[in-house]
C-alpha cells in the first residue's frame, strides 16, 4: 500500500491531465458527425450552453469529491456517505468495461497512423480496407496490445512521472496539430467538385432551421447532452480519481473552468477540422457517414487532395492517437487507483493485472467481428456486435445512474454546499454558485433522466 498519496505537482499538470482525459476520440469523431447531423451551428450554440451549466455541474460536482475525500471513486462515494457506496462501484466498472474497447478502437487509429505514415493511404481510402482489417482475426489483436501497452508504461510510472508527464508533452502538441489542420481544412478548394473549405465552414458554423420542429429541437440538445456527458469524462471514475491528486491549496474552480474551455474549443475544433474537408470532396452527403466518418470517409477524402493528402492523413492520425491515448491513460488509471486505494495493491501489480484483464476482454471483443460475429438490436434500435453492447452498457446505462446518483447525493442528500466550501476552501470565488445550486438539484437529474430514458428507448 502506497503510504503517501500521489498529486499533481502542479495545477498545470492537472489541468493538461484532466483536459487530456476528456480529449478523446468522442471529442474527434462524434462531434462533427452530430454538429453536421444537427444543423451545424445550433448544434454547436446548445452544446456550449450546456457545457457552461450541465457540464460545468457535473465536472466540479466530481473533482470536488475527488479533493475532498483522497480517494478514487470505487471508495469516495462510500467516504463522503456510507448510503451511497455503490454508487462508487458503479463508478468503477464504467472504466472497467471501457478500456477493453477503446484501447481496441486505440489500436485502429495506431494501425490507419502507420499506414498513412508508410506511404499507404490510398490503400486505406479503398472500398472494405477498414471492414476486412477488423474482421481480420490477428490484426487487431495486435494494435490492441501495441496500444494497451503503452497506456499501461505509462501508468505503471505513476501519476507524476507517467500521467503529468506525459501530458504535459501530448497535450501542447495534439493542440497544435488540431489548430494546424483545422487552418489547413479551411484553406482546402478542389477545381474538381467547386467547393472550399470556406463553404464547408459557414454550413458548419451557421444555424441551419429550416423543416425544424419541436421534437427536432429535443433531439438536437439530447445529441449535445450526450456527447458532452461523455466528452468531459463524468461518471466514469476519471474527475473522482483525478480529484483525488489535486493539491488542497490549488484554486479548484479555475481548473475545472479551464478543463471545461479546453474541451470545447477542441470539440469545436474537431469540426473546423474534419467538416470543411469532407465537404469540400464529398459533398453534405459525406458528413453523414456517422461512426464510419473516422476510418472510412477521411481516407477517401485525404486520397481526393492528392500527395498532400498522405501526409494530411499521416498528422491527422499521429493527433488522434495522441488524443486517444490521453484518454485511455485516465480511464486505466481510474481503475488502478480504485484497486490501490480498495485492496491496498501496489501500483505496479494493479497496473500489470488490470492490463491482463484488458486484454482478456478486449480479445473476446476483437473476435466479435469474426469467430463470435452476431448482431443483435439494442434498446435504443442500434444495431449492435459485442463491442457496441460493452459500450451501451457502459455509456447509455451505467454513466447515467451514475451520474443521476451522484446529482440526488450532492442535491439533496450531504448538500450542495459539500461542493461548493471544498471548491471556495482557500477562499476562491465561486462564479455559478446560483446556477450550481439550481443544476444539481433540480436540471441536471431531470435532463439525465430524459437522456436515460432516450438510451432505454422510452423516448
């Protein structure tokens, strides 16, 4: 057992980790898939109200029960009220459940790195090239490892010398080359097709109303709710977790606000980047390929730019591998800290063991796009393989009760001001502290309780 707790060194170093964790692959393809889905431009202006009151309440909700209690989630929600020690289980098999598949879905975007970086985008552009790779048995399997393993390196070197570390370098560079190709996405013209990414911008960034109704309206801000519930990384263990590490005299409101700006604007970003460029090649129809935009609508259109295309695709993936292994760092880490801090493990055995696991599961889930393929329709009419339904569990089930729990203990149970005293402890300003109040009580429940409802196919 670890006689002394790990922290940040610096508010830096948790801001750039906690940022790090909540940049990740759902910042990258999800949210211009919506953005383009949902009118552009009122998708964007609804996700940035809810990032700055639901967001903003979940986000220092989580942190602040991190700070106050010194432990991971698996035993911080037992230490703030001995009622709700289950909720802190839940907490802690969200990233149980996750890191199989995102360090699969990690090994995906390493293996479209590698092929843009030797010479082989087009390749990669060509009709079933992603399709026959994950249905190959042994291909994915071994990115899995490749990229399971490096998240563990990281891990095993502990929260200064691995976490804080490593972001300090990842997260400069990947903001970087997301500005970088976001300017170059938006500079792209193609004689071929008479497009510009200037085009592909204004459809992006202005509000498209027309046809839209009522029911429309609920569908675009339960879109945004949804992807900001897992953009910003609540109800998975990772704040709780990273809370725990954040020094005591370190202004605690001003991190969470600069977390929660330093993920929307690379949110925003992620459209700047992605949309304008698929635009330009393909046209309205080619923002609609959803999940596939990654891995298959991308690579067609680095192929239509050219020779500047392949080294395009090259940075692109090298940025998204970055970000995917910020993310898949904090969600390993949520779970070592819970085995710490539970069973009194060493860091380097809970580290070692939960990796095996990992893999375990994340070869079962491999397979399922081979030897164990089936589909089946999962409540929400989703068409699903085992990976879709580890996800669903995860994301549509269990982080909602999560974070339904966490609303009703914080709202009504030890109080809201449990929050707000630990975030004002050294005498910060609290600048929501209305807002807080009315969210956690009342908004951010009702809101989950619909998005809940919506994952269950009530609504």
């Amino acid at each position: 057992m670890e006689e002394k707790r790990n922290s940040f060194s610096s508010t830096l170093g948790f801001v750039l980790a906690a940022a790090g964790s909540a940049v990740g692959l759902g910042n990258i393809w999800r949210f211009p898939y919506l953005a383009a889905k949902d009118g552009g431009g009122l998708f964007l202006v609804i996700y940035i109200i809810l990032a700055l009151t639901f967001g903003f309440t979940l986000l220092i909700s989580e942190v602040c029960i991190g700070r106050k209690t010194k432990q991971s989630s698996l035993t911080a929600y037992g230490k703030l009220h001995k009622g709700f020690g289950w909720v802190g289980i839940f907490s802690a098999v969200v990233p149980f459940l996750i890191l199989p598949y995102y360090c699969i879905i990690g090994g995906w975007v390493l293996k479209y790195a590698i092929a843009f970086l030797t010479g082989q985008g087009a390749a990669a552009a060509q009709d079933g090239y992603f399709t026959n790779f994950i249905t190959d048995q042994y291909q994915p399997i071994i990115f899995d490892i490749v990229f399971l393993a490096a998240t563990g390196f990281v891990i095993f070197r502990g929260v200064n010398k691995g976490i804080e570390a490593i972001s300090k370098v990842l997260m400069p560079i990947l903001f970087v080359l997301v500005i970088g190709i976001a300017v170059f996405s938006v500079t792209i013209h193609s004689d071929e097709t008479g497009r510009s990414g200037l085009d592909g911008l204004k459809i992006y960034l202005i509000p498209n109303f027309e046809g839209l109704k009522a029911q429309d309206y609920l569908v675009v801000t339960m879109d945004a709710m949804g992807q900001l519930f897992y953009s910003i990384s609540v109800a998975m263990g990772i704040m709780v977790t990273y809370g725990s590490y954040f020094k005591d005299d370190a202004n605690l409101t001003s991190s969470v606000n600069q977390i929660e700006l330093f993920d929307t604007i690379v949110a925003f970003l992620a459209g700047v980047m992605i949309i304008p460029a698929v635009y330009v090649f393909m046209g309205t129809e080619g923002m609609s390929a959803g999940p596939g935009l990654m891995f298959v609508a991308l690579p067609k259109v680095f192929e239509a730019m050219g020779p500047v295309g392949q080294i395009f695709g090259a940075v692109f993936f090298i940025m998204v591998l970055f970000a995917a292994l910020t993310s898949a760092m904090s969600v390993l880490e949520a779970v070592v800290s819970g085995l710490i801090d539970k069973f009194g493990m060493s860091r380097h055995k809970a580290t070692v063991l939960e990796c095996v696991v990992a893999l375990a599961i994340g070869i079962v889930i491999c397979l399922g796009y081979n030897v164990f393929y089936f589909e089946k329709t999962l409540p929400n009419g989703a068409s699903a393989q085992i990976l879709d339904i580890v996800d669903y569990l995860a994301n549509n089930i269990l982080m909602p009760i999560v974070a339904i729990s966490t609303c009703i203990l914080i709202g009504w149970v030890v109080k809201p001001d449990t929050v707000i005293n630990e975030a004002t402890r050294n005498g910060e300003r609290f600048g929501r502290k209305g807002l807080y109040i009315v969210m956690i009580k009342f908004v951010a429940p009702v809101l989950l309780l619909v998005l809940f409802a919506g994952s269950l196919g009530l609504i």
